[in-house]
C-alpha cells in the first residue's frame, strides 16, 4: 500500500492511517475483522510517501475472505483546546492531508 501524505505542518505529530479489514455480516452492517492503527507511522510535517507492504502473516491478509474489503480512515488527533465563547476566535484543530497517487 502507498500513499502520500503529511500532517498540518506545525505543532506536536499525531496523525495516523487507520485500515481495517470489513466485512459484511448482513445487510447492512460489516464488522471490523482486522485493524491497524499504525502501518504507516506518525505523519511527517512536509509531504512524503508512505509505502508499507503486509506479508501473508500481517492480520489484514491472514484473516482476508473472498468479498472482504478495506477501510482506510485518518485520525488526525483531538482539537488542541475546547470551543471558545461566540465571537471569539476558535483554536486551531489538527489537520492531516493525503494527495492521490497518479
């Protein structure tokens, strides 16, 4: 798997790629067969690859059946600070940013 990705570019380092394995139960619920929260590591601060690739031991392909897919979500970290009054400015979130490999 690859991919290319970064964080918000300041501030601690958080981020991460979350894949799970699903599968369909019945209509329509899936269940999470297999995760892994960190195949990729933490997000870097500038823009990098990210290549990780499972051998037939790693969970995600082990436990894979015929109509299983993959999940792929972004956990950028909790907000920084809670929501300020109206009116006042709100505290910076965490961001994280993925570009399409072409």
């Amino acid at each position: 798997m690859s991919l290319v990705w970064k964080d918000q570019g300041w501030g601690n380092r958080k981020g991460t790629i979350v894949v799970r394995l699903m599968r369909r139960r019945r209509l329509p619920v899936e269940a999470v067969v297999a995760e892994d929260t960190s195949l990729f590591g933490v997000a870097p601060h500038a823009w990098e690859d990210g290549l990780v690739e499972l051998d037939a031991a790693h969970p995600i392909v082990s436990q894979a059946e015929a109509g299983d897919t993959l999940s792929f979500l972004r956990n950028a970290g909790p907000l920084l600070a809670p929501p300020r009054e109206m009116g006042k400015k709100e505290p910076p979130g965490q961001d994280m940013l993925m570009q399409e490999r072409t």
